[in-house]
C-alpha cells in the first residue's frame, strides 16, 4: 500500500476549497491535514504540521503564495500552486522558487489528482494548458546554458549561494541561512565570479538579478 500523503489546502475562497477537498478524499492515500483562507495561515500550517504537500493559492490575504514559498523554500514541504494566472512573469518566478506544481483553477477537478500523485513521486506537474509557459522557460534555460557555459560546472552549494543572492541576500544572511562562515560565503562568491567569467563588483549581483527565474536548484 502506497505510503500516505499528508496535504494541507490554502484558498481565500471556501467553496473552491470545499470542491477540491471533495475530489482528493476520493484518494484514500490522500490525507488533508489543515486548511487556511489566507498566506499567514498557511505559512503557520505548514510550519507545524509539517505536511508533504502544500496547495496554495498564489493571490491570498496576508501573505500571497509566492511570499509562502520564499518562507518555505528551505524546508522539505512540496509546492503546489493553484491560480487563475497563467502569465509567464508569475509562471518563471514560481519556477525558480522552486515550486514543484502549477495547475490551473479551471482544469484543478481534471488535474490535481494527477499533479499530488507526480509531485509526491518527486516529480513536477504543470498543467497541459501551460505547456507553452514551460517550452518557452525550457527555451530560456538552454540559451542561459549556451551563453554561460560553466553554470553546470557550479557545485550544489555554489547553486545555492547564487540562488540567494538573485534574492537580494547579503553574504551574512546567506551564511546565516547556510550555517556557514560568512568568509566560506565569499570564497563561493568567488569561485562562482571566476567560472562565470564575471568581472567587476557587481557583475556577480546583477548576473543573478536578471536571471533569478531559472536559478533552480
């Protein structure tokens, strides 16, 4: 028997909620374990409860989804997100948070069965209508791989380390984050200068800046 999915729902609107909920008790491996009708709610939720999966709504009271999953972005909890958008901004930003799901409010009854069962797999689920949003990203990312051939070359940590300061993040609260010498974060920084070919002060922080949605991990 698979291993049971622990899942917590956050949407302002409670009737969506109320749907949805109904579709995934269908799945028996599925367990809601909190709702939340706002992004504080959620963020405290997840904090808690620790579930495996995280559906949220991105545009919420207190907190959007997008701040939930910057706060969460560490921790071993999967993002889902459920939107009415489908704007590639939102969409590569999303992606380079790290989110591992993004389903459309209307095909969410067709498809988050689906989505809960690849994204707890380990894999990602877009929506099929999105598919265009993903080819373009895809196309982005290969021609960021031809320009900066070396970007394959980074270590785990050094991904991490450029990640975070596409977040604006000072070497103080990367170490913070990382329980790392604020020191070891400004070798990485080097390092991370030397195999981009980047030169000068700020050439690192803008190189990241602007590409900060394909920054993944």
């Amino acid at each position: 028997m698979p291993e049971e999915i622990k899942l917590i729902i956050a949407d302002d609107h409670p009737i969506f909620r109320e749907g949805l909920r109904q579709i995934i008790e269908k799945d028996q491996n599925i367990r809601i374990i909190g709702e939340a009708d706002n992004g504080a709610k959620a963020l405290e939720l997840i904090t808690e409860k620790k579930p495996d999966i995280a559906l949220l709504d991105i545009d919420m009271p207190k907190m959007t989804g997008l701040e939930v999953l910057k706060q969460v972005a560490d921790m071993p909890v999967k993002v889902v997100f459920l939107t009415m958008y489908s704007e590639e901004d939102i969409f590569d930003e999303a992606m380079g948070l790290g989110i591992k799901g993004y389903v459309l409010k209307d095909s969410a009854v067709n498809d988050i069965l689906e989505c809960i069962s690849s994204v707890s797999e380990g894999n990602y689920f877009i929506s099929p209508s999105m598919s265009n949003l993903l080819l373009k990203r895809r196309q982005k990312l290969a021609e960021l791989r031809k320009t900066t051939p070396m970007l394959d070359n980074l270590t785990p940590t050094e991904r991490k380390v450029l990640r975070y300061i596409s977040q604006n993040k000072t070497s103080k609260e990367i170490a913070d984050i990382l329980f790392l010498s604020h020191r070891t974060i400004e070798n990485h920084r080097t390092n991370i200068s030397n195999k981009l070919n980047l030169r000068g002060s700020h050439s690192l922080i803008k190189f990241a800046i602007e590409n900060k949605s394909l920054l993944t991990e």
